[in-house]
C-alpha cells in the first residue's frame, strides 16, 4: 500500500526500530502466528537497541512517519548490561531534539520486546497507531 493509500485508510505509519536478537524474534513470531498489526508499521533491525542515534528518529519523523516505536532489547542485551539505560539516554536526547523542531515527543515510544513477545508487540502497535491518531483529531 503506498503512503498515499495509508494516509485515506487512516493507518499511520510508524517505524519500529528493533534489536536483532531479541526484539525481531518477537515481532517475527507475531507475523507467523498471524497476528494482525497495521500493514504501515516498518522495522529496522540494530544488533542493539543503544546503537540508535537520535538524529534517526528525528530524520524518520521528519520524513512523513507519524510514530517510532524503539523495540528494546532490555535486560537480556547481550552486547551491554546497562543497554537499557543507554537506550533511554539516547530516546532523552531525541525528545530534546525534537522539542526543538516543534514536533511532540509523544511521537516516540519504547518498550522492552522479547522474543516470545508477539502479543504485547501487536498491542502496542495498536495503542501506539490509537494515539498518533488521536493527535489529528
């Protein structure tokens, strides 16, 4: 479906970035059990939910995606311990700048995603999908 058609059937696009190892288990599993999530989410697999730079979420805001959902590794990183507070420092710098540029930091979430969690993804995918269309109400 092109942007065209996602913006008059309402759907917003929003781009996941999610950790290789944990996180994309669990969206992977939510599309073989299928499960039903807007077909407007994208994701970009990172080895780790740390290595994101805020400018990329600035940039994919910018760029016409109404939502990004950071899938994070949490405590089960296996590349760095303190991955969660990393992350979260990282997501504190991208709200700053997007502050800056007058679009609402509500527009980017993160929530821990394991590999066995495909229902909890599908759901905030769809909270997160309810609430960006809240903002053009």
């Amino acid at each position: 479906m092109s942007d065209v058609n996602h913006k008059k059937a309402g759907l917003k696009k929003i781009l996941v970035f999610s950790a290789s190892a944990i996180s994309d288990l669990g969206i992977d599993l939510a599309g073989s059990a299928h499960m039903h999530y807007s077909t407007s989410v994208q994701v970009i697999s990172l080895p780790c939910s740390s290595g994101i730079k805020p400018a990329w979420i600035v940039h994919a805001l910018e760029q016409g995606y109404d939502g990004v959902f950071i899938a994070a590794c949490g405590g089960d990183c296996a590349y760095l311990s303190d991955c969660t507070s990393r992350t979260s420092i990282l997501l504190g710098k991208a709200q700053d700048m997007l502050k800056e540029r007058n679009i609402s930091p509500k527009r980017l979430k993160m929530a821990g995603i394991c590999s066995v969690c495909a229902e909890s993804f599908v759901s905030h995918m769809r909270k997160f999908d309810e609430e960006l269309a809240s903002y053009d109400s």
